[in-house]
C-alpha cells in the first residue's frame, strides 16, 4: 500500500522542469536572434527576438526533443550577425515573424545562413553571445543617421550593474554647418533586477529582543509620463522580552588534610543574583510599503538629476518615522546620487555621445519610459551644431565609410 501511494505522489506531485534554449548577450550591443528547428519531420524558423546588452531571451520555451538547433544572430542594423554555418532557414530581413517553413520562403523573406548548436540530451540550454571584435561604443552609418550601442558599466552599492544605451544621430541643414539631433535610450533592466539585493543591506534588521526589519521587494516601475517610482515592502515584527533576577549558588569543592590523608571537606558557597530572559514574546507584526517618486531634470549642460517624492506611506503611526527615514536617506541617496551619476556627465548617455561631439551637445530633456515587459529606460534628447569636416572626420575614424 505504501508502495503504490509514494508511486502515486511522484507521478502526480512531481514539479515539471521547465526546459528551454536560452540566449544570453554578452555583447556591448543590441542583438536579435531567429532560430531554426526540425518539429514534425519538417523544418521552421521563427524571430525576431531582442536582446540588450547583459540581457537574455528564450525563443524555446518547451521540451527540446531535438539534439540539434539552429540560429543567427545580428545587430539593430543587421550588419553584423553570428551566424554563417551551411544551414539555411527563411527569415524576414527586418521584420518579426513567426514560425515559417523553409522549404520555399513565403514572398518577402530570404534565406540565410545558421549556426547549429549541439545540446546533447539536455533538457535545457544557454547559449552566451560573445564578440571580441565589437568596439564600445559601437558606431554605424545609416543613410544620414549614425546609430551607436554603448554598454556603461559601473558598482553600486557593490554590485556590478549595466547600463546599455542606443543613440540615434540625424543630422539636418547643408552647407558648412549641420544640425545634429540625438534621442539616446538608456536600458534600466540590470539596475531594475538588482535593486532590492542593493538595499537588503541598508534594509534589514535582526534584533532577538527589538525590531526586525526585512526588505521584501523593492521594484523600480514607471510611474507616469516621463517619471518613475521605486516601490518598497517591508516585513517588520516587533519582539519583547522580559527578565528577572534568579539567584545563582556557586559552590567549589574544599579538602582537609590530616595525618596525611586528604578528605573532602564541607563544599564553599557562594550565592550571587544573576539577571536571565524569562520570556520572548511578538507584539505585533505588520507589511509596510511606501512609494519614492523620481522627477528627472536637465541641469547645467548635461546632468540629469532627479527630484524624489516620498509618498503613499502604507503603516501604522509609530513606524511611519521608521519607513520615512529609509526612504528618504536610503532611496533619496540611491535615486539622487548613484542613478544620476550613471545617467549624466561620465556615466550611460554621455558615453554614447561620439567624444569629438562632448563639448558641443547638450541634453535638451530627459523622460523616463517603458520599454515594453516591465522594463525601464531613460530617454534624453538634444541636439548640437557642428561643421561639416567634424562629421566627415567622426564618420571615417568609426565607420570607414567616408
């Protein structure tokens, strides 16, 4: 009987192990990946699937049943790719598609080559997109357009963080003077998974007889047009305990010596009052959450700074001061030192901005935005003047194309 019952738990209770093929990139650019596959003794292809810098995508969320997968990798403009093996699957040039035969390639697709991946008889697989030949920041020429990948990097609160950062360059006017415009999004994903490990630290409490304090989540959201908020919980339990003084009797051992034999003798004690717990108790426990709202905003020629806004403070009166103070001292400091340090002068949207153009641009705003799935981005805008032998010059020294 017990046999058939543990038969019948594992078959029924058993928790399925989620396979995939996951793609990582570990590139200072944007890439897109299709893959190709055999299901049903005929083959398909299906993509478009993005990928920012630091970032992963799973195009195969199912049981891989194949030894063999397909893909290509390429760059926002398609320049570059990983791909080029002697496996040829349809693909759509630029647009997303789904799952496509490829024994004749419907009308505006093409064929291309793939990389064949061997997986063995694993469940699941990743695969990490390496290119030593890509420059950080990456630049290209399209048409009057330069588009640049840049990955920041930088520790906050001790932990390694990325900023991946798209810019697009247009320039406007002829002559001996042209007008650049410039829409650079920076990539808070990393910033974005690693926020509540960043504040655990400065967060939690642990105290036997007194307050424990443990940071649940915080997350990092759009809030509304152009603004952000980090929204915090907190889990905090209050423990009292009580004490007494106890008596405490000490006694050593004492020994008599006659005629040479040694006797014990009466034991010596000594009685002292010692101060123990008697009882641990929880007054109460209580989630907490509170809300920091985050206003960008230009200052001089490229900083961005960020103005925050403690509200919706959800707690009862004697631990509002308590929340309060994290959010204003520990968020503020985050918020307004650290993020607007990454995002302005040195940090992620100056780094996209070609060095020989620096002295010349300056932010004319910047927005927070979605990027799509929960992601945000910092979007900032702005443009420049400049002459016509300074975009000759920046064209052949990062495209080779003028």
């Amino acid at each position: 009987m017990k046999l058939l019952v543990l038969i019948f738990l594992s078959v029924f209770w058993a928790v399925p192990v989620k396979a995939s093929l996951k793609f990582c990139n570990k590139t200072p650019i944007e890439l897109w990946t299709a893959v190709g596959y055999l299901q049903s003794g005929k083959w398909f292809s299906e993509g478009w699937w993005k990928t920012s810098p630091g970032g992963c995508t799973t195009p195969i969320v199912r049981q891989l049943n194949n030894r063999y997968y397909y893909y290509r990798t390429q760059n926002a403009s398609f320049r570059k790719y990983w791909g080029g093996g002697n496996y040829s699957f349809c693909v759509h040039p630029t647009k997303r598609f789904g799952p496509t035969g490829s024994n004749n390639c419907p009308r505006g697709f093409r064929m291309e080559k793939f990389n064949q991946i061997d997986i063995g008889n694993r469940k699941s697989h990743t695969l990490n997109l390496t290119c030593d030949s890509c420059r950080n920041p990456d630049f290209q020429l399209s048409g009057r357009n330069l588009l640049v990948n840049y990955l920041h990097k930088d520790r906050i609160e001790g932990q390694a963080v990325s900023f991946s950062t798209r810019g697009r360059f247009s320039a406007t006017g002829g002559g001996n003077r042209l007008r650049i415009s410039y829409n650079i999004n920076v990539g808070l994903n990393d910033l974005q998974k690693k926020l509540t490990s960043m504040l655990r630290p400065k967060v939690d409490q642990s105290n036997e007889c007194g307050d424990n304090v443990r940071l649940q989540n915080a997350s990092l959201k759009l809030h509304s047009k152009g603004r952000a908020r980090v929204d915090v919980n907190i889990h905090f339990e209050r423990w009292v305990c009580t004490y007494a003084d106890i008596p405490e009797v000490k006694c050593t051992d004492t020994w008599i010596k006659a005629f040479g034999i040694k006797t014990k003798g009466v034991p010596k004690c000594t009685t002292r009052m010692v101060t123990k717990r008697t009882s641990k108790n929880r007054l109460f426990e209580t989630g907490i959450s509170g809300t920091l709202v985050l206003t960008p905003s230009i200052s001089g020629r490229n900083r961005v700074r960020l103005a925050a806004e403690v509200t919706n403070v959800r707690v009862r009166n004697d631990l509002a001061r308590f929340l309060v103070n994290i959010m204003n001292v520990d968020l503020k400091r985050l918020a307004q030192r650290e993020l607007e340090q990454n995002l302005g002068n040195g940090g992620a949207i100056e780094g996209a901005v070609p060095i020989e153009f620096q002295p010349y641009f300056r932010i004319g705003q910047a927005a927070f935005y979605d990027r799509g799935n929960g992601h945000l981005g910092v979007r900032a805008t702005g443009s420049a003047q400049v002459t016509y032998a300074q975009v000759i010059g920046l064209c052949r020294k990062h495209t080779r194309l003028c």
